[in-house]
C-alpha cells in the first residue's frame, strides 16, 4: 500500500477488502435501473399522489449519515439534487441474518459511497419528503473522503472556497458544492439559445481546422507544435475568422462556428489560454446590422436565463434592454481623459500614453497605443452594454475602410461590465487592400510585435475569388457567461481551467 495514504485513505481500502471477504462486489456491473430522481420525487409527492410512489428506485451519492440504532437516517446525493432516505435494519435484513445493516450498512459505507435504494416515499414527522428503504445496493466505493462542509437548517457552513483546490478537483467541487453545477447547467443553456437563434435566422454551423499551418485572424501569440507526418511546423488556433471567411466566398450566405481557441497569453480574472469564442459571417450585411443582430440576441439570452431583461451583476443590474449605447473610440477616449487624439501621429500618442502611466516601447505601432489608450482610460467605464465604433484603421487589418471617415475602418467592440464581449466589423474584402495590411503587419514583426499578423497567401488567394459584401463577429462566450451567472472569474464559467502543473507523489513523471 502507498506510503502517502492519509488514514482516512487506509481505512477506506481496509473496508473494501471486507466488503469483498463478504462477496460484495464494490464496483458492480454498471446497470443499474433507476426510476426517479430526488427533485422530481420532493416536487411530485403529495398526499393524492402517494400511491405513484409506493416503489420508486433512486442512485446516489451518500453525502450524511444519522445513526439511530437499529435504524438510520442518510442523505443521498443524485445528479439532480438531494433527498433524505430512511433505513431501517429490521427492513433490508432478514431475522436470521443481521449483518447486512450491522457490518455492511454501518460499518462499511462511508460518506461519498454511491449506492442504489429501493423503496416507498413518505413524510416524516418533520415533514421532510423521505425513501423509506427496503432494499439496497453498493454501486460504487470511495476510497478517499470528501472536504468536510457542514450544514444545518439549509444553510452552509466551512464551504470550500480554496481556488487552488476548486479549479484543480472541480470533480470534488461538483460534489461538495452542488450549487456550481448551476453555472454549468447555464453556460449549456446560453449557448443553446445563441444556437437556436442563429438557426432561426437562417445560419449554418459549421467546423473548421484547429490546427493550422498559419495562425490567423486575430493579433495574438500562438501556441507551437510539430507535425510529424508532414514535418512542418503548426500552430493551435488563435481565431477562425479566415477560414469561415473562406466558406462565405465559396457561397455560404451566413455560416458560425462556436470555436475552440487557444492564444499563448496570461492569466488573469478575465483571460485563459484555452477559451471559447462564437464567430460568424454573414453576407451582405455591414456592422450597423451587426449591431442590431448582436443586441437582439443578447436580449433573448437575458430573457431565457434569468426571465428578464435585467441580469445581476455584483450588488446592482446590467441591462440587455435594446437598443444598447454607441459612441465612437475617440470619442469614448476624449469623453474620460478630456483629449482628443482622433488626429495624433504616433510619437503624439506614445507621449499622451506616459502621461496616463501606460507603458509603451518602440514596439508598438499607432495602433497598439490607441488600443492600450482606450484599455487603460476607458474601457472600464462601461459597464452597461455599449457599442465602441469606428476604430482606426491601424487597429483593425481585417476590417473594411468607413464608407464615411477617412481613416477609420467600420467595426466596433462590445463594452460589458467594463470588458471587451465581443468584435464586430464590415469585413475587408479587398484582396489588394488586405495584401498592403498584413505586409504592414509584417513590419511590426519585425520591429519585435510577436502579436502581429502572419500573412496568410492562401486566404489572400480566395479573396481574389471574390467576397461578397460581409459583416462578422466574434462573441468571447466564456466572458458572456460571467456576465449572465455573476461570477467575477473566468475560472469560475470553465470546467478545468488552466493551472500550473501539479506534483502528486503517486504521479509517474514524479517517480
């Protein structure tokens, strides 16, 4: 036996070895024919229903035990919720035999042991809906014990709130705290409604290449890695945008994609490596419509999570009530610094930047300093949806020149509690125009910008094909999520977030 068991740990295994002296297969065959669950049981028994539930059989996970003698009161825990059972020894044993209850039901079980009972519903003299049991069968062992959370009179007590421990066993967070799963149940929620709208609309979803031999569609470091087989080098997936955009010049009107990404960046409240981003791309539309479509659809996903326009967030609302608020960057830039940079060359905003205490070297572009002008000054200020329009063109390689500005291109940035949610713009379809800016792009790779864009040729040579007019989006879901379940962490809306590797003393590579 491992020498780094606790005792909890040892003792739990010495049961199991007495369950299987016994014959009791600890981990039987996995069928097992559950006919209800403890929330639908709790809703549905009432005095008029009581013979629907005369024999009723329900699996899950001990989480108390009340010893009471010769008779028990438990908690199971299904994948729904919670139910009280009632166990009596005279019930599930016969009068010859004692040691099912005694040895087994007593001595054996622990707290996190699944097992199934069979029985009939009642109420106690509590009034608490109850199984009482008149069968039951272990399912499965655990051998290591769940974190102790005390509870009494519904409330919690010494709930387990370690990140560290809740991100790297969020298995054992599930358990402990059923309250979490709720985000979850959400975020699948969230993305069904974006889904069934889009549908509605006449969208197409689709797939597209994780792996890719040039990362494009976004400014960010990739992940690397090596293809064998072919003996080039790839790269995970930074944006799918050009290759949705491949689909809409090979004649798909309105395609989307709930991607999977990946950018090779820090961690923080807001940002992890892995996360999720829904883009589509539409035809024949521009970003005026993107915007209508976009604050349409979040005013649906409002209403289907939380029966209204009003979400919570903190100790006060945001609201999804459309038409959401609109102003330009610079303009949103002079509104909370009292300067108008709209005309500045790119000495000027460096020298405006130092003045807010920003950060910046000679890396950085015109671009790149208006961007970390707006980040650093502004973007914490809208907290109630806003649209931010009207970049400049040096911000936006991808993006189609305004129709009306000079210098601008049409795109905007959904502002949320302070956070970019999503980014929109009239797409770029000039293939000589989209040449000249990822040859810019290049520059500033060389110059040190290791965000810059590669030059994709392949995506340069559909354009030539010709694209029709197109409006596309990207919606970063994770942070959308946050918004729509009050958590104040990305960490908190992801399963298995990223974390540093951890060092177990039974890990193989630790050996």
């Amino acid at each position: 036996m491992s020498t780094h068991l606790s005792e909890q740990e040892i003792i739990r295994r010495e049961k199991l070895s007495e369950l299987t002296k016994l014959g009791i297969d600890a981990y039987p065959a996995p069928l097992y024919p559950v006919s209800h669950y403890s929330t639908a049981i709790k809703a549905g028994f009432k005095d008029d229903t009581k013979e629907q539930y005369q024999d009723v059989c329900v699996a899950g996970r001990i989480m108390s035990i009340r010893d009471m003698g010769k008779a028990c009161f438990a908690v199971l825990q299904d994948s729904h919720g919670r139910i009280q059972i009632y166990v009596k020894r005279d019930d599930i044993c016969t009068e010859e035999d004692k040691s099912l209850y005694d040895t087994v039901f007593k001595k054996l079980l622990d707290i996190g042991d699944f097992i199934g009972v069979k029985g009939y519903v009642f109420t106690t003299k509590t009034g608490e809906t109850s199984i009482h049991v008149k069968e039951f069968t272990i399912l499965t062992k655990s051998l290591k014990p769940l974190p102790i959370v005390k509870e009494a009179e519904g409330q919690t007590f010494d709930a387990v709130t370690d990140p560290e421990f809740k991100y790297r066993q969020r298995y054992a967070d599930l358990i402990i705290n059923p309250q979490v799963k709720e985000v979850f149940v959400k975020r699948t929620q969230l993305i069904n409604t974006i889904r069934e709208y889009l549908n509605e609309h006449g969208a197409l979803e689709v797939d597209t290449p994780v792996l890719q031999t040039i990362p494009g569609g976004a400014t960010a470091r990739p992940f690397s890695t090596h293809h064998n087989a072919l003996d080039v080098p790839m790269y995970m997936r930074i944006a799918n945008e050009l290759y949705l955009k491949r689909l809409v010049v090979g004649g798909f009107d309105w395609v989307y994609e709930f991607s999977r990404n990946f950018r090779n960046e820090g961690m923080d409240r807001t940002h992890n490596p892995e996360f999720t981003i829904l883009e589509w791309y539409t035809a024949y539309k521009d970003y005026y419509w993107m915007m209508n479509v976009t604050e349409n659809l979040l005013e649906r996903v409002a209403i289907t999570l939380h029966g209204s326009t009003d979400v919570p967030s903190g100790d006060g609302h945001i609201s999804f009530k459309t038409p959401f608020k609109r102003i330009s960057i610079f303009e949103a830039i002079k509104e909370h610094t009292g300067i108008d940079v709209s005309s500045y060359d790119e000495e000027s905003l460096r020298e405006v930047c130092r003045k807010f205490n920003i950060q910046v070297d000679q890396t950085m572009g015109k671009g790149k300093l208006i961007d970390e002008l707006f980040s650093a000054t502004s973007e914490s200020k809208y907290i109630q949806p806003t649209f931010i329009t009207d970049y400049p063109v040096e911000m936006s390689p991808l993006t189609k020149k305004h129709r009306s500005k000079p210098g601008l291109v049409e795109r905007f940035e959904l502002m949320i509690n302070g956070k970019e949610i999503a980014n929109a713009y009239s797409e770029l379809n000039d293939p000589i125009d989209q040449r000249h800016r990822f040859e810019e792009q290049t520059k500033l790779k060389e110059r040190g910008d290791d965000e810059a864009m590669f030059i994709d040729y392949d995506f340069l040579r559909s354009l030539e094909y010709g694209m029709p007019p197109t409006a596309g989006i990207g919606i970063g879901i994770d942070r959308l999520v946050m918004l729509m379940t009050n958590q104040h962490s990305i960490q908190d809306v992801l399963l298995f977030p990223m974390m540093r590797p951890e060092k177990l003393n039974d890990s193989p590579q630790e050996q």
